[in-house]
C-alpha cells in the first residue's frame, strides 16, 4: 500500500525546510496527508545557577524557544504557499516529556516518519531535538532521514537497500515498498554473504529480489566481499558506484550502545550519510 499518512518532524529552525521540503515532495508523489510536527523542548539551562537568577534564565530560554517556534511555523506557511492541498501544521509542548517521547507518540498513527539526521559523536550543545533515532526505535515505524547537506536533486530513482537477512532489514526493505516500486533501479547489497571460507554463502538476497518483483520492484541481488574497512565504508562506495539517492536499510541489528563503543553499520552510517537513509528497526 501507498504511504498516505506521513509525519515530518521540524526539531529546529536550522533544519525544518530541508526536512518539510521532502515531506512535501513525498505527499505529492503518494497523494497522502502530511502532517509538519513541531515540538517545543523544556527550557534546558546545563549549569542551575542559584537564586532569582535560575528563575530568569529559564524564562530567557523559554522565550528563545518560543520565537523559534513561531518562525519555524511562518516558514512552514511561506513554503505552503499556493498549495491546492494544505498539509496539517501541529505544534506541542514537550514541558517535562523528552522531545522524542512526544514525537514517538504522534509518529504512530503515521505511515512514514520523515526526520534530521542525528548529530553523531561528541556534542558541545543540547539537540533535543535530535529523535530519528528514538523514534525508529520505539514507534514501530519506518524512518527517512534527511542530511543537512545533500547534493541529491532526486528521491527514490535509484535505490541501495542494505541486505544481511536480519529481522531489521527485512522490515526495512518491505516498509520501503512504496518508494521502491516507483524506482528506476533497486541494487539489493549483502557484504561477506559468507563468514568463513568454508561456509555457503547467503543468498537470500537473490530471494529477496524476486520477493519485491512479485511487487513490481524492479530489484538485482548483488554482493561485496570486504576484509580491510568496514560495513559503513563499503555501503558509501557502492552509493556513489550507483548513484544512488536513497539508502534503505535495517536500524541498529545490535544495541546502540555496543554501536557506540565498537562501531556499525548504523552509527557509521548516520555519522557520514550524504543523501536520504530510509531505516527501519
């Protein structure tokens, strides 16, 4: 089925238009409701100060976070301008919920959530609304990413879906049936589709393949073998090998924290992502 309910997350001023910009792209191209969802944070002051003093530097921050809501709502109305279809504009307050829970909550009734890349490493300042990944995790639905910075002029055309034959990828790749099967190519990817020398290779992706032709997918299984670098550098080889202008793949096969301490394809990827990433957990 179409995607027909889609929910674009707009966590700041910085990063909104990009973000409203392929959710507006998207409603178009499957006829679907798009609602634009922002969610203003709690004052976040990261040393109490005492006194009087505590009470007015929350208030300060307050009153930022609320001109920048209302800017974030004017560029939404400038960027809707003209439109036959108005999507929906929803603003809440987060008051004492994290950011992510209150998105999480709105993004469950959506077929698509379409949200920032997240800030990955060490942070000198407080993103709350980085929760593309929360939400991926705990909603039950598919994830769009969206990089700040992306050279791509197209979504969907040409298509690298990551395979390795886990639940998450599976997920992903049928959550992702709307868009690939309007797309002009779709390179199915296994890397190491055997451990050892002495073991079968996994050729589930082949399976796959006829899997989503069977949906009109037009989809080719192929395989890397890597031994030198990793899963995250050889899925930005093939990108750019293809062309690609969306990533699909499973989110977070291990915990995110051992991703943390030893590296994945997941945290790679969201660390070094150049065009759209459709993940799915």
């Amino acid at each position: 089925m179409p995607w027909k309910t889609i929910l674009a997350h707009l966590p700041d001023e910085k990063r909104a238009a990009a973000i409203l910009a392929v959710g507006l792209q998207l409603a178009d191209r499957f006829d679907a409701h798009l609602i634009a969802l922002h969610v203003v944070p709690q004052p976040y002051v990261p040393i109490a100060p005492y006194g009087d003093a505590a009470g007015d530097i929350m208030e300060r921050e307050r009153e930022t976070l609320e001109a920048e809501a209302q800017r974030i709502k004017a560029s939404f109305a400038a960027m809707i301008a003209g439109r036959a279809v108005i999507p929906e504009y929803r603003q809440a307050q987060a008051r004492f919920m994290p950011v992510a829970e209150v998105v999480t909550a709105h993004a469950r009734c959506a077929d698509l959530v379409v949200a920032g890349q997240p800030e990955t490493g060490l942070r000198l300042d407080y993103r709350p609304g980085d929760v593309g990944e929360d939400v991926m995790m705990e909603a039950g639905r598919p994830v769009l990413l969206v990089p700040e910075t992306c050279s791509k002029t197209t979504l969907g055309e040409r298509v690298l879906l990551a395979w390795n034959g886990s639940r998450e990828a599976s997920r992903a790749a049928f959550d992702a049936l709307p868009m690939l099967a309007g797309a002009r190519e779709v390179r199915i990817l296994t890397i190491n589709p055997a451990k050892r020398l002495d073991e079968k290779p996994d050729d589930s992706g082949r399976e796959l393949a006829t899997a989503l032709g069977r949906h009109g997918v037009n989809a080719i299984a192929a395989w890397s073998i890597v031994h030198t670098h990793g899963i995250a550098e050889e899925l930005a080889s093939r990108i750019e090998d293809l062309g690609a202008d969306l990533l699909v793949m499973g989110g977070y096969g291990h915990s995110r924290f051992r991703e943390f301490l030893f590296g994945g394809a997941t945290a790679g990827m969201l660390s070094r992502m150049r065009l759209p990433v459709l993940m799915s957990h």
